[in-house]
C-alpha cells in the first residue's frame, strides 16, 4: 500500500488546508494510508524524535516508524483504518502538547474535518535552511524512509517546489548513501527505491509559470479589493489620494487585478515598468486629469517589487512624494502586508485546493519511476498536470528575465500565449 504524505511549505495561503483536507480523504478513499508532515521541509528534516510522547491508547495510536499497520485496528467513525485522534491536528493546546516532537504523523479521515474554510496552513509551515543543503535533504530521504513513505505531495511556492524537484532528483544518490552508512537496510533501499512527488502551488502572488492560477491568490486578491475599498471611503470623504502597496516581489498579478477590479488611478507592477526619466510626470499628467474630470480620489496600487526600466525601486513614499509635491494632494501610503495572506479561502480556492488535490492523489498513483514529478495546474478551467521541473524553471526565468530588463520576454515565459 502506498504511504503518502503530505506537507505545506514557504509562505502560507488560503486554500492550504483545503488542498491538504483533499489529498489525505483522497489518499485514504483510494486505499492509501495518509500522513501529514508537520512544519514543512523543517518537519521532515526534523522527523520524530525518539523519546517523543505517544499515545498510549492502543485504538488511537500511531503506527510507529516502519512499523506494519493493524488494518485490524478499530475503525473508526467514517470506516476508514485506523486514524489516531479524531480532529487531534485542531485541538491546538492539547494538540500541541501531543504532537511535541513529532512531525510526521499518520492521520485519518475526521483528522481534516473542518479544513476547507480555515485560512492558513493547520499543519504549519516554515522555511527550512537545512533542507536548502544535501545533508538536510538526506535526513529528509532518511526519514521518510523510516516512516515508510513512497509518495510526497508538496504544496508551497516556486521554492519550496524547487526543493521538492531537487529531492526527486537526488533520491538514489541518498539511498544509496543511506544503505552505504547502514541508516537503511537492504530490504528497505530494495523497497523504497523509487519516490514520487507532487507538487500543488500555494501561492498568493499568482506567479507560477505554466499554470492559470495558484492555490491563495483568488483570496488575497479579494483581501486586497476589501482593504481599497475600506480605504476609498477616506478616500473620496477627504479628497485624498492613497498609495496602497500589495504583495509581488516579481508577480504584478495582485496589483494589475486589484488595480482593475477597484478602478484605480494608476498601478506599478515589475513586468511592466515605466521609463526611468519621467515616469512622476506620466503618473501625474493621468492623475491630474482624473482630477479635473471631476473625482474626489486618488488609488495609485504598487507591488512591493515595482521599479522603473532601469530596475531602480519606485517605493510608496517616492509615489507619496510626487503626488504630495507635485500636485499637492494630501497623501497617504497604506501597506497592506500580511491582512493579504491571512483569513478564511473564498470559495474559488477551497474549490481549486479540492480539485488539485484529489488529481495529486490520482498523479501519485499513476506515477512510474520514469515519469518525471508532476505539478498540478489549472490551464482554461480544466485541472492540469505538467512536469514539475520545467514550471520551475520557466518561473525562475521570470525573475531571471525581470533582472536582465527583458519585460517583454518575463511575460511571454509566463504565458507563451501572451501578446502585447
Ligand atoms: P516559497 O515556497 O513560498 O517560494 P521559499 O522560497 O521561502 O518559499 O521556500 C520555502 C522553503 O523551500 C525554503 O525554506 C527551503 O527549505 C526550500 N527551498 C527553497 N529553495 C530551495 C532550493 N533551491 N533548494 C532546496 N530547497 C529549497
């Protein structure tokens, strides 16, 4: 039986938990036992601890490391085998207590009851210096090994997914290294040969190539719109402008969508940046005109990685600056920072989050040691799968493009369908 668990990784967003929710109830409908990795690739380099606490009620506790599974256990509530306390992952005191030291656990059905509406990630998240390292990927490979694990589905950003790949690719070289150090024996290096990993993007920002959305940016997006139209009240009641600052280091995608479903003045976004001279001066010859015509506000939306052509950054304040000097607006900037991230997923994402997990599940148990990892997408409404690889390196090209000022080029790596 395949053993599949699943992690979160990198910066959180909303739908992780649904994704997660949907890949262990999957896991277990098509016969699999379920774990979840706790703490990202933090927890998996981590793992148990030996003297970690475990339950000692024999009808809810764990199996231990490697150990067979009772499928005689009682079952519990749902039929499904063995799951060890019912929603234990919610019950945060009590659940952290339980669960000190230990990061990869064996869950079941009623252990994800409830995680499609909650933001966030319940299984935690980090970022793992170690895993960026061989030996920190080795005890990775180590301990999945030990907990019997054959198939990983990650959900995180172009990071965390590059890790992932990175894992895939060195897996015989650490099993090979393991069995060589006696960490694993024969019948294991035998029996866990192969691994397979899948990968879902859990990202705000949108800014994964090859895909038409990720898992959290439809929540953000709706955070943000929420947060512009609080601040246009002021706004228009004052006659004040704003510059309002979202998340996109490389991404514009949450400027450009929040700029259109808002009707903003005026947006920055890295893909698309204005020339180094006199970029003040076509910003304030729109905005003046706005002015004139008649209304009472002004919305100039940038992403937090906005800059002219010639890569120098265009902060809020350098935007406060012109509008307060140039055309004497009484201005203010609003960061909106982590209130983008955070609260329960709308509903397009705990539905994205559903869909791509159940085909995560499905990807796993289609996979042969030849097929290179997937990641799952969604390309024109339909739920896609794609080499993992190679939507890693186009997104990584983006930046790389960004950086050499090839705007155009970042937009078509993008979206190879994209014309000016
Ligand atoms: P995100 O997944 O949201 O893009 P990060 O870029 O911070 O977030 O990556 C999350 C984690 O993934 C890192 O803390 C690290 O453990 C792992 N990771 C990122 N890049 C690499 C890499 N090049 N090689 C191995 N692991 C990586």
């Amino acid at each position: 039986r395949t053993r599949l668990a699943c992690l979160t990784s990198g910066g959180d967003s909303a739908g992780m938990n649904a994704a997660v929710r949907a890949v262990v109830k999957m896991a277990i409908a098509r016969g699999c036992e379920a774990y979840v990795v706790r703490e990202g690739w933090e927890g998996l380099v981590r793992g148990n601890e030996e003297s970690s606490h475990v339950p000692t009620d024999n009808a809810t506790s764990p199996p231990l490391a490697g150990a067979p599974v009772d499928v005689n256990a009682p079952q519990r509530k749902g039929g499904f085998v063995a799951t060890y306390g019912e929603g234990e992952l919610l019950k945060e005191g009590e659940g952290e207590q339980t669960l000190k030291g230990r990061y990869i656990i064996r869950v079941g059905w009623d252990d994800v009851r409830g995680f499609a509406s909650i933001g966030g990630t319940l299984i935690g998240t980090a970022r793992c210096a170690a895993f960026r390292e061989i030996e920190g990927r080795r005890k990775a490979a180590l301990n999945l090994v030990r907990h019997g694990i054959d198939a990983l589905v990650v959900c995180g950003g172009d990071g965390s997914l590059t890790g992932a790949d990175r894992l895939r690719a060195e897996w015989p070289e650490h099993i090979q290294a393991l069995l060589e150090s006696g960490d694993i024996s024969q019948e294991q290096y035998d029996t866990y040969k192969h691994l397979n990993i899948v990968g879902l993007v859990g990202s705000i920002d949108n800014d994964m190539a090859g895909t038409d959305m990720t898992i959290g940016a439809t929540t953000a997006l709706h955070r943000i719109c929420d947060a512009v139209d609080s601040i246009s009240s002021t706004a228009s009641s004052h006659s004040r402008a704003f510059v309002i600052e979202v998340m996109g280091r490389h991404c514009g995608w949450l400027a450009l969508m929040a700029a259109i479903a808002t009707g903003a003045d005026y947006m920055f976004i890295p893909e698309r940046p204005p020339t180094a001279e006199d970029w003040q001066s076509s910003m304030c010859k729109v905005l003046s005109r706005h002015r004139d015509e008649g209304k009472r506000k002004t919305i100039v939306i940038i992403a937090e990685g906005a800059h002219d052509c010639n890569l120098n950054p265009i902060t809020p304040d350098m935007v406060k600056d012109v509008l307060s000097n140039r055309l004497g607006l009484d201005t203010r900037v609003t960061t909106l920072g982590h209130t983008q991230r955070g609260g329960n997923p709308v509903a397009y994402d705990r539905i994205l989050a559903t869909l791509q997990g159940a085909e995560a599940v499905e990807a796993v148990l289609a996979s042969t040691p030849n097929t290179p990892s997937p990641v799952i997408g969604i390309q024109e409404n339909k739920i896609t799968r794609q080499p993992l690889m190679d939507a890693v390196a186009k997104t990584q090209e983006v930046a790389k493009a960004i950086e050499r000022k090839d705007f155009e080029g970042a937009l078509g790596l993008r979206d190879p369908e994209f014309e000016d």
